[in-house]
C-alpha cells in the first residue's frame, strides 16, 4: 500500500497496511526539511550525534576510513532509507554520511523513536525488520569481500544496487540508472578502480550486462545471478509474527 506525503511511511507500506494513526505518526518525522548539496558531508565519523534523519530524496553513502586513509564504503542509500540509526545507541557517529547527489533529509531527535515504540509498537517491530534486512545485506557484502572473487563482488553489488533502486517505487527492472563512480564500486567491493573496469568489461563479454550513457543493463539476469551467488534480501519476507496495530 502506497501512502503520500511521507517518504518513510510509502516504505513501510510495502510491507503492512498502515493506519491513519500510523501514517501520522511517521509523516511527523519528516516535519523538517534539508535540502544538501552534492558532497556534503551530512554526518561526519567521531562526530557527536543525537538526531536520526530520513531520506527524501537523492542519494547517499556511508563509509568509514581505515587506519591507510582508505575509504570502505558500508552502504548506499536510498529514498525511504532512515539514516544515522547508530544515534539510538552511540553518541559519537561510527560512520560518515555523504550526499552522493543533491539530496533532501528530514532530521528528527531520537526521543521520537521512544515514541514509537510506546504508541506504535507495529511501527517499532517494522523499522527493526527493515534493520534486519540491511544487516544481512551488509554480512553477504562483507563475506564475499574475503571468500569471492572480484567478479562477484561487482556482480553482486550491481544486482543489489537494483534491488535497492527497487524498494523506492522506482520500475527498475532489467535496465536502470549506476549513479556510481568506478571508484565507489571499488570503495563498496575492496578492489581498484582499475580492477573494477575490468571486472565490468568481463561482464559484458559474458554477456551478463550492457553499459551505456550511465546506464546498466542486465541482458542475462538468471546467469547474471547465478554467477555473482547472489540473494536478495529485501525480498521474500516472513513477516507473519507482526503484532496488529494499536
């Protein structure tokens, strides 16, 4: 079920049929509005923190740097994404969040949660789902980083990339829009940008993919995934043990 005016609540009703009372309750979070531009830093690490924020529009990375100065991107996000979720658990910011586009958050204190979770248990039972899902998303990532080859990982983070594109309500199906650099992928996947041209050349070859003016597009998705022993967890959900709303 698709309901306006709130990013976040058009998120969460894809997965229950949401009450009026919860629509509002989740349309209060994104009461406050901020446009970014482009490469502004919205959270840096080590940075105290005490608000979460939810993404509008746009789209942003997490990352944290290593003790070389390199960079290991964690995650992308997207519309309907809830960001800075560690503020319910750290006062310092473990990661840094930049606008990977221009962008527009919705910043709330974390004592709303608490106000969640009181009111609108559902709701709470929900957002820890959504949790879930990129935690495990997150260890697929971090498992192949050591067990894979470079071909995989670039494989695998192009089909979820997808998927993620997916869950904002956008028809990506088989063709869609890599607002990547070569860079980033490398970032997200341990490899060179070098290595990671060459690992989207060798899809195309295979016939896996086609690139062109930005776009990628899957011309042999079932070997595509067979090849990159990927698992899309955002999709087929149990999601039975739900409580009712209140």
């Amino acid at each position: 079920m698709r309901v306006p005016h709130s990013c976040f609540a058009e998120r969460l009703g894809d997965y229950i049929t949401l009450t009026e009372s919860e629509t509002a309750a989740l349309t209060r979070l994104e009461e406050r509005p901020r446009d970014l531009r482009r490469g502004t830093i919205l959270l840096r690490e080590h940075d105290p923190m005490a608000e979460l924020f939810i993404l509008q529009r746009g789209m942003a990375m997490s990352y944290v740097l290593l003790d070389d100065g390199s960079r290991q991107i964690l995650r992308f996000l997207f519309p309907g994404d809830m960001l800075a979720v560690s503020a319910l658990v750290y006062r310092d910011s473990p990661e840094t969040i930049v606008a990977m586009t221009d962008l527009t958050v919705c910043p709330f204190d974390r004592t709303l949660m608490a106000g969640l979770l009181t009111e609108h248990p559902r709701l709470a039972a929900v957002i820890m789902v959504m949790n879930q899902m990129e935690k495990v998303a997150l260890t697929d990532r971090l498992a192949a980083l050591g067990r894979t080859s470079a071909k995989v990982r670039v494989a695998a983070l192009l089909l979820e990339i997808r998927n993620r594109i997916r869950l904002t309500g956008q028809a990506a199906t088989t063709d869609f829009a890599l607002p990547l650099t070569q860079e980033e992928i490398g970032d997200a996947t341990g490899l060179t940008a070098v290595h990671v041209n060459r690992m989207l050349r060798q899809l195309e070859e295979d016939g896996l993919i086609a690139r062109g003016a930005g776009r990628v597009s899957f011309t042999d998705e079932t070997a595509l995934l067979r090849a990159a022993n990927y698992v899309n967890r955002f999709d087929g959900l149990d999601l039975r043990w739900l409580p009712p709303a209140r």
